[in-house]
C-alpha cells in the first residue's frame, strides 16, 4: 500500500512539474523585419541573384540563336560542319547548366552569399532569444515563422518584442 501510495505521489509531483513549465513563442519573420542590416543583406542577396539570373538567360538566348542558326544552314553544311556545330551548341548548354549550378546550387556561390550576410544575422537573433529564454526560466520557445502549426497563440506568449527589445531594436508592434 506504501509502494503505491509513493508512486502516485511521484506521479502528481511529475506532473505539477510538467505544467508549470513556462512556455513562449516568437515571430522570427517579425523580429528579421525589424532588422535593417538584415533587410540590406536581403536586398544585396536578391540583386546579385537577378544578375546573375540576367546573365544566364541571356547564355540561354545565345543558345537558343545558334540552334536556329544550325537549324536554318543545316541543308548546307556537310556532315562534319553539322557534327562540330551540334558539339559548339551541346558544350554551350553544358557550361551553361554549370554555371546555373555553380551560381545557384546545393552549397553554390548564392548559399555562400547568404551564409555571409544573412547567418551571423540570424545567430544574433537566435542568441537573443536564447537569452531571453533563460533570463525568463522558458522552457520552451516556439518560432511562429516556422513549420510548426500554432492554430491559437496568446499574445501574452509572444516574446518577440522582449528579443527586439534584447538586441536593442524597437518594439513596436507591426
């Protein structure tokens, strides 16, 4: 009766444990757009990806001319001017495709680009929160912005002004 008696007073201490952990939740979205070295950084990233996309079509475009070039001269050209154009037009998609791969890629020059502007960024909002976090015994911060599906969110939870605040930035609701 003692063994049981125990048991069921560890079973409810679990329990008043478990809820009275404090619970948060932030707008990462929102703290990011509040940031203006982070809009900046957004900024430069999406210039430097339309140029390099201008630059690509317009490779695309020459490719695309000599096609219909060879297509228009093709009754005229003997087998072996045939066989070296088709090699010119095949190499040129290859170097292209490269180049879209090189630029735009898995690890490609514009995952580095955000990596150096965009990362330390957000490893300072993420140390913030961090902070925040301890400071207020949270036991658990969730990020609104993310994949997880908050069907109801009480403002009171929303500690995102509190990491705005934390990394010196205004406050102010959107």
């Amino acid at each position: 009766m003692k063994k049981i008696f125990l048991f069921v007073v560890i079973l409810l201490a679990t329990n008043v444990a478990t809820f009275a952990q404090k619970i948060g939740y932030v707008d990462t979205d929102y703290i990011l757009s509040k940031i203006d070295e982070y809009k900046a950084a957004q900024t430069e990233l999406d210039n430097i990806s339309a140029s390099w996309q201008k630059e690509i079509e317009a490779k695309y475009t020459e490719i695309e001319k000599m096609y219909k070039a060879f297509e228009a001269e093709q009754i005229l050209l003997t087998d072996e001017m045939k066989l070296k154009r088709q090699k010119d037009i095949a190499e040129k998609e290859t170097d292209v495709k490269d180049l879209q791969k090189q630029r735009f890629g898995i690890d490609g020059e514009l995952f580095k680009q955000r990596q150096a502007l965009v990362k330390p960024i957000q490893d300072r909002v993420y140390n913030a929160i961090k902070a925040m976090a301890e400071k207020g015994a949270y036991s658990i911060i969730f990020d609104k912005a993310s994949s997880i599906t908050m069907l109801y969110s009480s403002p009171k939870l929303d500690k995102s002004d509190a990491v705005l605040k934390l990394l010196g930035l205004s406050e102010k609701k959107k």
